[in-house]
C-alpha cells in the first residue's frame, strides 16, 4: 500500500514538472517576436529612350563679294551719249558727263538728295540755221537735270545754256539755250547703264549764223566709266 501511495506521489510531481515546463514554454514562444516578412517591390525597367539626333548646323553664310568698282574703268564716273536734233536743222552728237550736286538741292525739292545734277557736255552740230545758211559749230552744254519719277516711271527735266567754241564761216560763238522733257529707262545696254530719249526746244547761235528757239529731239545712252 505504501508503495502505490510513493507511487502516485512521484507521477503528481513528474506531471507537474512537466506542466510547468509546457506552460514555459508556450509563454516563451509568446513572447518571442513575430518577423513580418515584406516582399521588396522590383521596379520594371525603363524603356532606353534613343537620345535626339544631333540638329544639323545651317551651313555656313555665304562670303559677302567684294564690291567691283564701278563703271567700266571703275571711276564711278556718269556719262551720256546722245545724237538727234539739235535745234531747228542742226544734227549733231553730243557727249556729257554728268556730275553730282553737292548743294543736296533735292533735298530742299522734296526730292531724293541725288535727284538733282548738273551735265557738262561737249559737241558738234552741223546743217542749215533758220535762214537756210550752212550752219557747223562745236559747243559746250552746261545743263541742270531733275529726276522726276512719276507713275512708276523714270523721268527728268533739263535745261541750262550752251556757247559755240568754234563755228563755220569765220563767225564767232555766242550763248544759246535749251530746255527739254525726257524719259530713261535700262535696256540691258552698256553694264546697265540706262538709255534716254528726250524732247524740247534748243537754240544755237553765232555772230552770223542762228538756228532760233526751235526743235530738238535727241536720244542717248548713259555710261557708267
């Protein structure tokens, strides 16, 4: 009998050892701190973007020229030559230069600063005066000419005085005169130069000859030297 007792004695200390131990171990597992686990997230890959082509530079400006000098010599040098009627039955040629005004008269016109210049020419007229007398002579022109355009055209007015240097028949020179409407325009002639023709009244006079104010029609090319 005593010995069952002993017995049931040790088997109560052996189960309570045991469920001491358990409820240990079940409190130490409680205790223990749960890893949460977290999925790191990939992210996808960029699309590879091409860089932009490179621009194409513009190409390079083209080199200014260097200015030819003007006119056939490169003088810059306005001239005229013009033959026609003279006045009354004197034909003749004429060649001018034309220079420019330095008092800017075109300026106080209304006008371009350059539409004012003055023609000094030289020529030779031959033919019958007014009283049907052979009439030669060489003279000087010194004309005033006014650029008009007008209407999209090229226009000008002129006039001034002219002395014969050397007439025929032993006479003498004398002041005579002209005043004339004309119109100019380019041609393609002479580098671009432009060609005239002009219209008005002239007189040439001697100590013994005279053509009196008459006609005179004349057309000219101009020459840039």
């Amino acid at each position: 009998m005593k010995k069952l007792v002993s017995l049931v004695v040790v088997l109560c200390f052996v189960l309570g050892l045991v469920a001491t131990s358990a409820d240990a171990a079940v409190k130490k597992v409680a205790k223990k701190p749960v890893k949460k686990v977290v999925k790191k997230v990939v992210p996808a890959p960029k699309p590879i973007v091409p860089p932009p082509p490179a621009p194409v530079p513009p190409p390079p400006a083209p080199k200014a020229k260097a200015a030819a000098p003007a006119g056939m010599f490169g003088w810059g040098l306005q001239t005229g030559l013009d033959l026609g009627l003279v006045a009354g039955n004197l034909f003749g040629v004429t060649y001018s230069m034309f220079l420019p005004d330095p008092l800017g008269l075109g300026a106080v016109l209304g006008l371009p600063s350059n539409a004012v210049n003055y023609k000094l020419g030289l020529g030779y007229a031959s033919g019958n005066d007014k009283n049907s007398n052979n009439f030669k002579a060489v003279p000087i022109y010194f004309d005033g000419v006014i650029s008009l355009p007008m209407g999209g055209m090229d226009t000008y007015i002129g006039g001034g005085l002219n002395y014969t240097v050397k007439v025929g028949a032993a006479g003498t020179g004398q002041l005579g005169g002209e005043a004339y409407v004309g119109i100019q325009g380019d041609l393609g002639l002479a580098g671009g130069s432009k060609t005239y023709a002009q219209v008005g009244v002239g007189a040439l006079r001697s100590s013994n000859r005279s053509t009196g104010l008459s006609l005179q029609l004349l057309v000219g090319q101009k020459i840039m030297l």
